[in-house]
C-alpha cells in the first residue's frame, strides 16, 4: 500500500516509552513528525533521535511534535530516551502493524541475509490529520535538517 499525499494519515494508538496510550488524533491542529526507525540503541538510530531533540525548540517553534515508532519493546525505548534524554514520544509498534499501515514494513537485506524490517521513514503529517509530505532520503545525522527545511518549504 503506498500512501498519497493530501490523503488522511493511517490513525493509530500506542504505547510510549511511558507505558501511556498516545494517539494519532491528540494532536489535532498540530503538524506530526512521524518517523520511522529500525531499532532504538543502536548508532544511526540514535544520531537521529539526538537531532531531533536537540531541535526541539526549532520544532515547538514551527507548532511540531515529533513521535519516532520502533518495533522495540516500551521497556527499551525507556532506555533508549533515558540515555539520550529524548525530549519526545517514542512509540512501540511491537506487531509492526502501524509500520505496515504506513507501507515501511519491508524486505530488506544485511550481509546476505534477506528480513522484513522498519524501512527508516518520515511522515509529515498536518493539522487536519493529512500527509503533507513524505522524506525517505536523508542522512541520519543530516535528518532534523532535512525535516526542518521539509517544514519550512
């Protein structure tokens, strides 16, 4: 399933590094990053969750929330956000269907070896709850400067 621009974002309900539901629909009138990692604690992950938070304000500025979804564990994404003080939610789509609603669920391949897995995608979801845009080629480290200018375009 490939999803469109301007279409309605697939809705969905988690948990949190917290252990607390969080919705799609809480952030109405808000714009969403919903980016897409393949594990927490790990290098590339982590360069990208760091951009992030420390570009909070640039965010809180442009009226953003950023929620990153992994299929890890609540238990190590608490870790992951109490090593790097991750200042945002990091979800737990442990069944992997919200990453299969949003179409990242993938084939992929690692030294030979071919396994389904989150391919790293960022949704740019706005107020009204539609898919504004879609970044799926960047740089972990470059990533929060990819998606401020994606905000600013």
């Amino acid at each position: 399933m490939s999803l469109t621009i301007g279409a309605p974002a697939p809705q969905f309900s988690l948990q949190n590094q917290d252990g607390e539901t969080v919705k799609l629909s809480d952030f109405k009138g808000q714009t969403v990053v919903v980016y897409f990692y393949p594990k927490a604690l790990t290098p590339g992950c982590t360069d990208q969750a760091c951009g992030l938070r420390d570009s909070h304000s640039d965010l809180a500025s442009r009226n953003t929330v950023v929620l990153g979804l992994s299929p890890d564990p609540v238990s190590k994404l608490t870790k992951f956000r109490d090593k790097h003080g991750l200042n945002f939610d990091l979800l737990s789509d442990v069944d992997h269907a919200v990453a299969e609603a949003f179409g990242v669920w993938q084939l992929k391949k690692f030294m030979g070896k071919e396994y389904m897995g989150v391919v790293r995608t960022t949704f740019i979801i706005d107020g009204d709850g539609n898919l504004a845009q879609i970044l799926d080629k960047f740089k972990t480290k470059t990533h929060h400067e990819t998606l401020l200018s994606a905000l600013d375009a």
